[in-house]
C-alpha cells in the first residue's frame, strides 16, 4: 500500500472511530477569530482538516507542537537543523490525525522516533506512523507490553528492517554542537508500574530546554529530583501523567520550575484530568502559562535558543471561547468581562459549547455565547 492511501485510509478510520478519545477529523467549527471582531478577513479563512494549517519552523527555530490527541500523549518537534522528532502518538484511533499533521508540515522521515512506555494512550498508533513515514533511530525504554498494539508495533518495525534502541539515563537521542536531548528517566524499571518506566528527556536548545515528563508518577519523579535537582529546572514542561494528582509533587514541581506547562488530556475525561490542585501548585510555582489540549486543541511552544514563546499558531487558530477556569464561565471573546480576566486564568478553548458545559463550564450571563 503507497504511504498516501495508507494516509487516506487512517484519517478515514480516525474520522469514524474518534468519539472519546481523539476529537472527530472535522473538530469543531472555528468560526470566530482570535481577539473578536476587530480581526479582519476571519470569515475568509478557509476551514482545514483540523483547524489551521500547521506553520513549518523557519530555520534556526525548534518548534515543539503538542498534539491533540484526546486522552494521549503525542509531541512532534521540528528541530533548527531540519531534522524531526516524535514522542508518543497516542491511541490508535488518533494515528491519522497525528500522520496527517507531520505530513503537513512537509516531513518525510522521522529522524528521532522515541517512544515513552508502552501504554496504548502513548503507543498506541505507533504501527500505522512507522508504516507512513521513513524511520531513523527509535528509541523505547528496556520495558515491554503483551497488548496488540505493542506487536504490531514490533511487526511495524522489523518490517521497516529499523532496529530499538533501548535507553537509560545518561543516553543522549543527539548531541549537536547547541542541541541536544538527554534522557534522565527512568532511573529504575518496575514492570508493576509502566508509568514510573518513562522516559523522561531534556531538550536543550542554546539557553533554553524543554522537559518531557511522559506519565512519570511520583516515585519517578522523586528518584529523579534525588538524582538531578537543579538539572531539572527546564523552560517548558510537558506536565506527567495528563496532569493526574498521581503526578507533579512538590519537589518535582518546584525543581522544574518552568515558566510554560502543557497538559495533554482529553475533554471530558473520566479520570478527572487534569487535577486542580496539580494545575495550582505549578501556577504557585511561577508557572505563567498553562496549556492545555484538552480545550485548546494541539498547542506549539517555540524556541531561538534564546527565548521560548508559545506558538503564533495559537493566536492564530481561530478559538471560539474565552474560558475562565476561576469560576467556570464561557464567554465570548468580545465579552467586555475578558480582559479582566487573570492570566493564569484565562484559556482560549476551540470545544463546542455542550463538550465545556459537560466539564463544568457555564455561560457567561452577560455576553451569552451561542453555537
Ligand atoms: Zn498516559
Ligand atoms: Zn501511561
């Protein structure tokens, strides 16, 4: 089968199957621009398969996008020298959501094929990407799973005639002369807990870094604070375990410190991610951006090396809510309450409005939004 039909079968299957845990192909439509009406030509923006078309990082940028993939983990990066990256890829039921948007940003070949622990909500899709794209090295921590998905993924692979590399801390993916990704977890395999077996990596990119916590739980995170300390502070977090009170302990949280968060969950969720109380202690950490997937949608966080910003994608994606999360209301985005809203509180949300009302959001009374 040629990678296109492959392509076109899988966003077909995605498209019928996604109902929970990967939003429909579709998504919903984004019909009202960012800022609100002063915006020009919003109306003229042609819908795409899933929102904006992403932006391909213009030389000397790391892009790192975090996709959504309902309740998952999927993180596709665009490294400075033109190589790419992926780090999980979620359900199967998300494979061609997440194979159509590498192929949109003109990759060919992932380079760097990392994926974090064999659950299903991480590895989901991995035989559908292997067979779609040229592979270079795959890493996998030294742990395996019985589930279908992990031999179809090892069928996926010896078929490629691509090879595992197993890692452990101290292994570097790459190492460039201002570039490298390090693997720092996990310290300790327990097959009993699959999650304490991610891998967790530093990205570093001149004087910026990013760190992908994977589903690292606390044991994890306290052998890794115990390890480390101050060589986890990070710029970025890709927040453990879907944001779950499992994860993010005090001394984890602070010892990261990081200034942008991400949270990759589904939207109405039955495991109650993301946590408030996992959500608050990294805003009282000096957090000063929370993102998150399960009411932004995929969310990008750029890097020059010198600086790390969140992505013009998300101001250009045309989101139809401003919600505020102290208080649960849903307002439009010309509400005249929005911009007194915090920002710690403030989230721009791309969901129907029944998907927010069913997380506890409500209508703002004073602007009304309406599908
Ligand atoms: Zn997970
Ligand atoms: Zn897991």
């Amino acid at each position: 089968m040629t990678k296109k039909l492959l392509y076109l079968l899988l966003a077909a299957l995605c498209a019928a199957s996604c109902l929970f845990g990967c939003y429909g192909a579709d998504g919903p439509a984004r019909s009202s621009a960012p800022g609100g009406p002063s915006a020009a030509d919003s109306s003229e923006t042609p819908a795409t398969e899933s929102g904006s078309a992403p932006v391909p990082a213009a030389e000397g940028k790391l892009r790192v996008h975090y996709i959504d993939v309902g309740q998952g983990d999927s993180v596709f990066i665009e490294l400075p020298d033109g190589e790419y990256m992926l780090i999980d890829c979620g359900e199967r039921d998300c494979a061609g959501r997440v194979i159509s948007f590498i192929d949109r940003l003109g990759c060919e070949k992932i380079d760097y094929l990392l994926a974090t622990h064999p659950h299903t909500d991480h590895m989901g899709g991995m035989a559908q990407v292997i067979g779609s794209f040229a592979i270079g090295r795959i890493f996998m921590p030294d742990v395996v799973a019985t589930h279908s998905s992990f031999s179809a993924m090892l069928a996926a692979i010896s078929e490629k005639g691509a090879k595992i590399e197993t890692v452990s801390p101290g292994f570097f993916i790459f190492e460039k002369e201002d570039l490298r990704a390090e693997v720092l977890g996990p310290l300790r395999i327990t097959p009993e807990n699959l999650n304490n077996c991610s891998v967790v990596l530093k990205l570093q990119y001149g004087g910026t870094s990013f760190l992908f916590a994977a589903d690292a739980e606390k044991d994890e995170e306290a052998e890794l604070v115990g390890a480390y300390g101050e060589k986890l502070k990070s710029d970025a977090v890709k927040i453990g375990h879907h944001g779950s009170a499992d994860s993010s302990s005090e001394e984890f949280v602070r010892a990261v410190g990081a200034k942008i968060g991400i949270i990759s969950c589904g939207a109405g969720n039955p495991y109650g991610h993301p946590n408030r109380g996992v959500m608050t202690r990294w805003l009282d950490s000096g957090m000063e951006t929370l993102l998150r997937t399960d009411l932004e949608g995929t969310v990008t966080v750029v890097s020059d090396g010198e600086t790390v910003s969140v992505g013009k994608e998300r101001a250009e994606t045309e989101y139809k809510w401003v919600l505020n999360l102290n208080g649960k209301k849903i307002h439009r985005p010309d509400c005249e309450g929005v911009p007194g809203i915090a920002e710690r509180n403030r989230v721009f949300s791309v969901r129907t409005l029944a998907e927010l009302e069913k997380q506890g959001f409500s209508p703002c009374g004073k602007c009304r939004p309406e599908e």
